[in-house]
C-alpha cells in the first residue's frame, strides 16, 4: 500500500471510524460482525462493538435460544474470541447426550416409583381437591344453605351456646 493510501485510511477512519469486520456465520447463516475499538475524530474513545446480522427476521422476531449459546456469549463479550463450527457442533451433540440422559433417568425413576407404589413400600401422594374459592361464603361447602343463618329482629347477645356443650343454663 502506498503512503497516499494510507493516508486517506487514516482519515476515513477518523471521520467515519472503522468498518465492520465479518467474525464468522453461525449454521443457520447468521452473520457475526464486531467494529475495533477506534479514537473519534473528538478524540473519544469508543468501545468495540459486536453485532450480529440476523437472517430471514426483523430484530423484534427473535427470542431467546434462537442463536447459538456460544455466538450469544461472544456478543456479550463473555468470551473474547468467537466460538468455531467445531465447538458449537460439539456442544451441541453435549446437550442433546444430556437431555436423553435426563429422559432415561425419568423414566427409570417413574418405574421405580410404580414398583415402590404396587409393593407398598411408598405411600401413593394425595391429590386433594378443593371446590370451591376460599373468599367465598360457602368454602368447602357443597352448596350454599337457602336457610338463614341469624336475623337481626331474632339475635340476643349471649344466649347462644355452643350445641353439644351440655350445659342447660345461658351465660
């Protein structure tokens, strides 16, 4: 390169800063850039900056788990160097062992669980359901009682007493 041309380099990137530099793509064609750390033309400093140009969708369509973990981790600067097609393949094939473990282990532990139940060994849990809500006046009960429970014209302090209690006389 010549010296002109580096010249008009240095105050391209001045002026504008820097390019965005391709870091890599992920299997579903996502594209990885980052922007240098670079000096203003004010001379402040900006940070890098790591982006990620997404395929098919608009920034607001995607959700988490949509890119791959070790893509995300390097856009969040959690990781310094962007992740290789090995390691992601690799991590991958990790995470689809371990949930097929975790499958095998339920149901291992399911047939274990109804051996334990048929043998008696294990009390079955008890599912107990409530009608009903509990603000309500009737909680627990199957249906609300059409009979009044007190009146105002009939209610006398003190005369009531608790059925059973045997006793004859009022307080």
């Amino acid at each position: 390169m010549g010296r002109p041309w580096q010249a008009l380099r240095a105050l391209w990137l001045r002026l504008l800063g820097p390019e965005k530099e391709l870091v890599g793509t992920d299997q579903f064609g996502n594209k990885y850039y980052r922007v240098p750390k670079h000096e203003t033309r004010a001379g402040q400093i900006i940070p890098e900056r790591r982006f990620v140009e997404a395929i098919n969708r608009q920034a607001y369509q995607y959700e988490m788990g949509d890119f791959p973990t070790e893509w995300e981790a390097w856009i969040r600067k959690k990781r310094n160097d962007p992740p290789t097609i090995e390691e992601i393949l690799k991590n991958e094939n990790y995470r689809e062992e371990i949930k097929q473990k975790i499958k095998d282990v339920s149901e291992k532990d399911k047939l274990l669980q109804a051996k334990e139940y048929k043998e008696g060994l294990v009390a079955k849990p008890v599912h107990t359901q409530v009608k009903g809500h509990a603000s309500a006046p009737y909680y627990g009960k199957k249906e609300p009682s059409q009979d009044p429970t007190s009146t105002a014209s009939t209610f006398q302090p003190g005369s009531w007493m608790p059925p059973g209690s045997g006793s004859g006389h009022n307080k």
